[in-house]
C-alpha cells in the first residue's frame, strides 16, 4: 500500500521558518520525482517546488531564493524549508510523488496547513 505522509506545518510568524517532511512508503522512493504544490483558500493548487530523481530541482517564482527542496533517498523522504514566510504563502502543502516512467502513475499526501500571521 502506497503512503504519502506530510508533517511539518503549523502557524509561524511572518519572517519566519518552518521545514516540511514527507515521507513515502510503499514504492522505490529513487525512482519518483517529488514535488511540493499548495492551495490556498478559493484558489487553484499551484507547484512550489519539485526534485528529480537525478536531484534536480525547479521553484515556482514566487518561493525561488526563499524556499529549498531537498530529498533523501535512503530515508524515502523530501524536505521542504521554508524561509522568510509571508502571509501569502499560507496554504495546504501537498507532497506529491510521481513515477520517473510514468506521468500517470503519482501519488498525493493528504496536506499539511502552514499558515503565515502575526
């Protein structure tokens, strides 16, 4: 049985930090390319970051010089730090693991709320 599980979230000031884990069970984790995305409220879910199997990674604009993601194979997990906070990056965080031979074959996490507030 496949799990994505997401942990990490919580209220922080703005400024502030926080780092996101997600830990996958249930596939050859070295061979998915893992993925952040979030949605705010009334919003559409957009892509924060991703990390390929080879550890490449690309960032939505809005998180780039603020944001890194981070994957750790033989801990089938994929980090996100989070740095600098503002409000607008509050949302549910998603993990996401989609198969290198496959774009069909993915999997969600159920979320992780991180709110940014004074």
């Amino acid at each position: 049985q496949v799990q994505v599980v997401e942990s990490g979230g919580g209220l922080v000031q703005p400024g502030g930090s926080l780092r996101l884990s997600c830990a996958a069970s249930g596939i050859s984790f070295s061979i998915y390319n893992m993925g952040w995305y979030r949605q705010a409220p009334g919003k559409q879910r957009e892509l924060v970051a991703t990390i390929s199997t080879g550890g490449s990674t690309n960032y939505a604009d809005s998180v780039k010089g603020r944001f890194t993601i981070s994957r750790d194979n033989a801990k089938n997990t994929v980090y996100l730090q989070m740095n600098s906070l503002k409000p607008e990056d509050t949302a549910v965080y998603y993990c996401n693991a989609q198969a290198k031979y496959s774009t069909s074959v993915r999997y969600w996490g159920q979320g992780t709320q991180v709110s940014v507030s004074s």
